[in-house]
C-alpha cells in the first residue's frame, strides 16, 4: 500500500500513526513499544497499520527515516557559519526531542556502533560537500569533513535527552537557554576556526 495513492482519509490516518508512534518509539524503544497503543491512540486496526508499514520494524524505520530527512530540511547546514548550525540544531532538540531519543533507541537496539543508518540511507553528503567546501576556502580548519560535521552535531546535543550530565527542555527559563547558546556558538567558532 506504500506505493499506492492514498486517499485524503487514508493519508490522515496514516499520518496519526506516524504521530503516535513517533513518540510511543521515543519513549519505549524498538522492543518496548506496544502497537496495540499505537493503534488504539491512532484510532485504527492493526491491519490498516500492517498495511501502511509492513510490521513493526517497518513502522520504526518510517518514522526514524522520515525523523532525519525532517532534521535536514528544518536545520540545513551552513557551513560557511557552523556556530550558528550548531544553535539552531540546538534548539530543535528542545522543540523536538524524539530524533534524539530515537537515534538513542537506535543505537542500544540496532547499531551499537559506526553509522546510525545503512550506507544508502546516510543523509550527509551535503553537509559533507558543505564543509569541504567551506574548507577549500578557507573558512573552517583541516580535518575530516565527517569528524567535523560530528562534532559540532555533538556539542550541539550536549543539553540534549542523550546528555549524561543533564537534559534540557524547552520550559526552562530562556535566560538558561541564551546562556546556553552563546556558549555553544563561541565553543564551535573556536573549535571549526582555521
């Protein structure tokens, strides 16, 4: 049925099972999330869910892939001025911490290590492409493009539900985030500056 044209209903029910189980995924993992929830939140049957995803893993794969692709085109890269990336994304995962917490499930559940997603699946050229560029012209340090896009992803996180030191929320005081975000960009500028 993926491959079929919905109709306007059975694109919003597919899309309320997307929702629902986006955060039944963050919040329970892969092995502890329940579609009989999914599907009664939802308000639909196992087979029209089975018939939208294929089974469980399908579904996780759905909302995980479609949880990337959403980050890229929300927060695209500018390389030319990477602190700034590193905020916006920043500031994402305190309006949306599912991806975060579904690329944790992803981790302890599936791929304990290398890339959270198969080699066709990687959604980082560009932001590779970016970076060298910005390489090339002198506008960010030597050094592998991925390393790079890596850690300014990860000092960008460091508040974020994967912090084991502490995770943020958007109901903080915006005194507490601004400090936050100054920090962030003057730690990325030093670290990407040539």
């Amino acid at each position: 049925m993926p491959d079929q044209q919905l109709t306007t209903r059975g694109a919003a029910t597919r899309q309320r099972i997307i929702d629902v189980a986006t955060r039944e995924f963050a919040e329970h993992g892969i092995a502890g999330a329940r579609i009989e929830r999914v599907v009664a939140a939802a308000r639909t049957n196992k087979a029209q869910l089975y018939a939208y995803f294929g089974n469980k893993e399908g579904l996780f794969d759905a909302i995980f892939f479609a949880s990337l692709e959403r980050i890229v085109d929300v927060v695209p890269i500018d390389a030319t001025d990477l602190p700034d990336w590193a905020v916006r994304l920043y500031d994402e995962y305190l309006q949306n911490p599912e991806l975060i917490r579904l690329a944790t499930w992803t981790r302890l559940e599936r791929r304990p290590a290398g890339h959270l997603v198969t080699e066709t699946d990687r959604l980082d050229t560009s932001k590779l492409q970016a970076i060298t560029q910005a390489q090339a012209d002198g506008l960010v340090r030597d050094g592998d493009p991925f390393d790079l896009m890596a850690m300014v992803i990860a000092m960008s996180m460091a508040w974020s539900p994967v912090s084991n030191v502490y995770a943020a929320t958007a109901g903080e005081p915006a005194e507490a985030h601004d400090r936050r975000r100054d920090f962030l960009r003057d730690s990325v500028r030093r670290a990407v500056a040539p």
